[in-house]
C-alpha cells in the first residue's frame, strides 16, 4: 500500500500568543524567533496512521510538504519517523499562498507521483484552520480512526457532534485525521539517521504546472477571505462556465475593484444607495477597472450614546463629503446597517483621513483601517486605544467638540 501525508510546518502552538507579533504592513503574524517551528499536530497524527498502516500492509509512505528552506526540517521529520520519501514544494511564487492555490499544489504533487493508494492528511492545519482539498478524491474528515483498509475500500471513524459515524469509501481516498486517532510514535535512531542523509528533491510551480500568481494572495485593500472566496468562486464558475460576478454591498467602500478582477471576478456590483443592502435596492455595475475610493470616513462608536446621536456623525461628513461607517458596537446595536462596519469581521477601509468618533480603538476595529493615511480620534478617555493608531487626538466629550468642529469646518470649506 502506497500512502502520501500532506504535512504542513505550523509555529510551535506551545508557544503563548503574547509572543506573536502582528506585521500590520505585511499583513503576517510573527512568532517569536529562535522557537523552532514543528510539524501541525494533526499531520503528525496522519503520519502516524500512515506508518501504522505500512507496519500492517507493506509498501510506502511519502511526506510532501509546501513551504520555504527551512519546511525542509518537517520533511526529515517525517523520514525520521519512519517514511520513505519527501517531496519539499519549494517556490517563491507559491509562499504566502492562500488555502486554494496551496490546495492546488498539494493536488498536482500528488497527480505527479502518480501511482498511490492512500492520500492522508491532517483534519486542519493549526494555524490557520484551513482544510482544503482538490484532489477529487472522496474526502472524510474529521476522522479519530482507520479501522480497515481491504478490498480496495477504506472504512474510517469519522468524527461528529454527538458521537461518531463508520464511513467506508472507495481508495484511493483521502481521510483527514484527528488527533484522537493515535499516539505519535517518537523517531528511531535508525529513522533520524535516516533522515540526516535523505536526499529531498524540490518541486517549484513550473514542475507542478500550478498558476499560482494569479490566485496567490496579494491585493492590498480586499480581506483575505473575500480573496478566498473570489477564488473559490471562480473555480465553481470555471466548472458550470458561468461569469464570475462580485457584489460589494458597502456604499462608498475603499475596495480596490481591480484587485477583483486579479482573482479571476469579471463583473462588479455595487449598491448605489443604501436601499440596496434592501430589497429592492439599484444596482451599479462597473468594470473590475473601477475603484471605489471615499478619501474621508467619518466612524461613530458606542460613545455616541444613542442612535439619534448619530446625526452629528453624519453632519461632518456631509460637511466633508465623507461615508459613513461605524463600529461593531453600533452595527451590532442596529443603529446603521451591518454593511458599515469596519473592522476585521466588517470592511477594510483606506482613506486618506479616518476620524473615529467615541471608538475605542479595539484590535478588530484598527484592523480595518492600517490602510488610512492619517486617523483622527475624538475620546473622552485619555487611554483610549485609538490614540495609538491617531495622528491627531482630541480628549474629550463629543457632545462639546463635533458641533463646532463641524460648524467650524462648514464656514471655512477653503482650509480643507
Ligand atoms: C471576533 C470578533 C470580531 C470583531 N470584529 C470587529 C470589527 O470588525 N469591528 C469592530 O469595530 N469591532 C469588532 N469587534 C468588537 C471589538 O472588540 C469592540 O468590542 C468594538 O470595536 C467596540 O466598539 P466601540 O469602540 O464603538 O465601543 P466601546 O469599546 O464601548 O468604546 C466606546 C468609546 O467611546 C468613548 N466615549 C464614550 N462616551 C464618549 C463621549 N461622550 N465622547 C467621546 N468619547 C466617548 C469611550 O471612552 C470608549 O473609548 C470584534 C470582536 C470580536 C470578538
């Protein structure tokens, strides 16, 4: 029985999250140097699996993983367990990949070994939680035990809420293993001498054939997830040949359209009015060209007090001839409607001038807005977290500032 691992090189989860630190620019989470990185838990587990499936059936186990030089240390890993081959993924152009284009490459590693009968994986990758698959293979997950593999059938535990359920499936077949499935067996001598000669070869894009460049993740202005999702919708769309089309509900949203069009999206809507988020609502198309640009955002937070309140919000930006947005504290409160939240769970914004209004400055609200050139809070509270991320702060009420900065704005349009 031939069996490939996928395996994936995660930052060490022992290590606690206060030691992470967060490239706002890059948009990465750092962890800490000089803690050596390890092989995802789970990986280890489908590993194991593996090995204990050619200790019963004879035959090989291939670890292949996607990673820069030093994923190399998870392949020699996996030979010092106890596999027989690695296959290192290596290429500049597929590193930061997102979870679709890693899929990709997982999939066309596999297809180029060719003949196997098992392809395992780990249930989910630790850190980033991403479990997908391209294989074409029928797929089970998340599974807590291999009980038989026989008449070219595989039958698995696989687990579900309330218990579990005996799946058996077709080989080859691709089982996403759980750590319930096994104790890891700790290397050899033999097995971590092995690994010290084992010659690893390197496969780049090319060899695979894979286009990572143009579904890598590389906009500035649109989330990570609707990245993923305008590739996971272009490749629904490939398969029923239908246009790819993108709806952006946020009035006056910084989204970069074009950056739309890089992931494989032909058509963008936009709701013109907030009538649209509605039924009924007008529509807007434009080309994947065009960009949405509001240079001034006026943000209200809880510190607003009511909703009514908001209206002074939206006098400075109808002053200014800004949008409007607001925290999760005042979409969640229904004061405005979802689509003006900003923050990590909301829109990215990118203005040249970001004035945040009794916002208090939690990490999921400057998520959304590392992108604004210049950010001006207004706070009561001298501590506030906003401060840190405001070029120009005002300590104080709102009730006492915004009307006269607004009236103030209003006589003198030419100091803007
Ligand atoms: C998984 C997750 C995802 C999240 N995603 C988002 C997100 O995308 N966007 C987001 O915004 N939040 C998000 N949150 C919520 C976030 O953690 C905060 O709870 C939220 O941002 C707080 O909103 P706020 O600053 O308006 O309210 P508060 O934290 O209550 O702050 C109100 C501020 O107003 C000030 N203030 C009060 N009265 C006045 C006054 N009269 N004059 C001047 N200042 C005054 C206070 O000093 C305070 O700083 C998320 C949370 C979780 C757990």
């Amino acid at each position: 029985m031939d069996i490939i691992v996928t395996v994936k090189q995660v930052p060490d989860p022992d290590i606690p999250p206060r030691h992470f630190q967060v490239d706002e620019a890059a948009r990465k989470v750092i962890p800490p140097q000089g803690v050596a990185p390890v092989m995802n838990g789970y990986d280890a587990n489908a590993l194991e699996a593996a090995l204990r499936l050619k200790d019963k059936h004879g035959g090989t186990v291939t670890v292949v993983t996607l990673g820069g030089d030093r994923a190399r240390d998870t392949l020699k890993r996996g030979i010092a367990m106890g596999a027989d081959a690695a296959i290192h993924i290596n290429d500049p152009a597929l590193l930061d990949a997102d979870a679709f284009t890693t899929a990709q490459a997982l999939a066309a590693t596999v297809k180029k070994i060719g003949a196997f009968d098992l392809v395992l994986s780990g249930r989910q990758a630790s850190d980033t939680d991403a479990d997908q698959v391209q294989l074409g293979l029928p797929a089970v997950s998340p599974v807590q035990k291999v009980e038989e593999v026989a008449d070219g059938s595989i039958t698995v535990e696989r687990i579900v809420e309330d218990g579990y359920q005996r799946v058996r499936s077709h080989l080859p077949g691709l089982p996403g293993m759980s750590s319930e499935a096994n104790e890891l067996r700790y290397p050899p001598l033999k097995g971590i001498m092995a690994a010290g000669r084992a010659q690893i070869p390197v496969w780049t894009a090319a060899d695979l054939g894979v286009g990572a460049p143009e579904r890598k993740v590389a906009g500035e202005q649109l989330a990570p997830t609707a990245q993923e999702l305008a590739s996971e919708g272009r490749r629904i769309a490939d398969q029923l040949e239908q246009p790819l089309v993108a709806f952006l509900a946020l009035q006056d949203a910084t989204v970069d359209a074009a950056s739309l069009g890089a992931y494989g999206v032909e058509r963008v809507l936009v709701a013109d009015q907030p009538a649209a988020e509605g039924p009924g609502g007008a529509l807007v198309p434009v080309s994947p060209e065009w960009r949405v640009a509001a240079k001034i955002v006026v943000s209200g937070g809880r510190g607003l007090g009511a909703p009514d309140n908001r209206k002074a919000v939206d006098d400075l930006a109808a002053v200014l001839g800004a949008a409007v947005r607001a925290s999760r504290a005042v979409t969640d409160a229904g004061w405005v409607p979802a689509s003006h939240q900003v923050g990590l769970t909301g829109a990215t914004v990118a203005p040249d001038l970001y004035i945040a209004i009794g916002i208090s400055g939690a990490v999921q609200h400057v998520a959304g807005i590392t992108g604004a050139r210049t950010v001006v809070a207004i706070n009561r509270d001298a501590e506030a977290n906003i401060f840190k991320y405001a070029r120009f702060g005002v300590v104080g009420d709102w009730k006492e500032i915004l009307p006269a900065f607004t009236q103030r704005l209003s006589e003198t349009p030419s100091e803007r």
